[in-house]
C-alpha cells in the first residue's frame, strides 16, 4: 500500500499487437483470469487507484475482459510507435482524472508473476530510500514493475520510441530503489514462453 496519505494511480501497458505470440497475449489465461485482468487486479490489490490500462492493437477483443473491474480502459493511437507512446497515453490519463495522484505504478501486462506483493514490495523501498523511482530488479538490470513520484510525470510524458522508460529506470542508478524480484523476469512473448510457464506452474498429472 501506499505510504499514508499519499495517492498513487497506476498504467498497465496493454496494447502490443503480439505478433510474436502469435494471439493476444493479454487474454492468455492464468489462474483461470486473462492476462491483462490479472495485471489490473493485481494493481487493485496494492491500493493503486485509479488504475489505467493502456489497449492499443484489437482493443475491442480486449475490452469486455476488464468490465467487471474499476479501471480506467484507453486507447493510444500510436501504440505501433512502441511502449513510450502507450506511456505518454497512460500518463495523460491520469493526469486528467485526477491532478492531485503523489505518483504512478508503472507495470507490464504480461508478467504473470507481477502481484500486489510486488508492488508492497517497491512501496516499502521507496518509503525506506525517499527515492523517487523504485524499480523492481531481475535479469541484471531495473524494469517494470515501477513506481515513480509525481515529479517524474513530466519526464515520462515526454518519453518517445520502443525502450519506454528503461533509461529512466537505468541511467541513474543512485536514483532509483532496485528490488529484487527475480521472478519477474518471466514475461510471456511467444508461444515456448507461455507452454514453458504452463508446464512449470501447471504441470500435467502423470499419465494425464
């Protein structure tokens, strides 16, 4: 949860095309919910409100899935420029729903690991440090899950082309609260990635 008293909203970046899926990742089902409404409840659970997430490519398919939930559903129109365009949409987004948000979660729709404990977890560091990015730490360097104070809204608005926030979260260490979570680094891309994910979380029964 966030610190008391302070307000945090969130963007879930939802509108890749999947191409190297090969199907729209987002509904991919995890633990019997699609992907993305995985990702958004998730975001829920960690007292993250409002909760925008970003669609893009065949963002009627992917609509109907997050109606039961309160968030925020939008369309970035140049969602093939790459994640920066989804976050500029994102950070628009909350800035007209509310001006008064202390700072955003940043987060990935296809992180089947992502959880509101992640997200505790970057709160809790952030409180600790005073830092105004925590960033969660995997595979050698800092990425999504990401939490970032007000005062980077400018900096992500003004984001363009495919890296997103990766320099942000990357090219001022002493800046940024790193958390290790490992388990992060599982993202689901292609179709080896999800049966991968499937086998080691959901195996078969012998014989099955």
């Amino acid at each position: 949860m966030p610190e008391s008293g302070r307000k945090f909203g969130g963007i879930i970046l939802a509108a890749g095309a999947s191409s190297r899926m090969g199907q729209l990742k987002q509904l991919l089902p995890v633990d019997g919910q699609p992907l993305v409404a995985r990702a958004a409840q998730a975001a829920l659970d960690a007292g993250i409100w409002p909760v925008v997430v970003v669609l893009g490519a065949q963002a009627a398919r992917i609509r109907p899935v997050l109606a039961r939930l309160t968030v925020l559903p939008v369309e970035c129109a140049a969602w093939n420029e790459g994640m920066a365009a989804s976050i500029r949409t994102g950070i628009e987004a909350l800035e007209q729903f509310s001006r008064d948000l202390d700072g955003a979660l940043l987060a990935l729709c296809d992180q089947p690991a992502f959880s509101a404990e992640s997200v505790a977890r970057l709160f809790a560091a952030q409180a600790e440090t005073g830092r105004g990015i925590a960033a969660a730490r995997y595979s050698g360097r800092q990425g999504a899950p990401a939490l970032f104070r007000r005062a980077y809204f400018p900096a992500l608005a003004a984001l363009t082309g495919e890296a997103g926030a990766r320099a942000l979260l990357n090219d001022s260490p002493d800046l940024v609260a790193a958390v290790d979570l490992p388990e992060l680094a599982v993202d689901l891309d292609t179709p080896a990635d999800f049966g991968a994910f499937q086998e080691q979380h959901f195996p078969k029964p012998p014989g099955g």
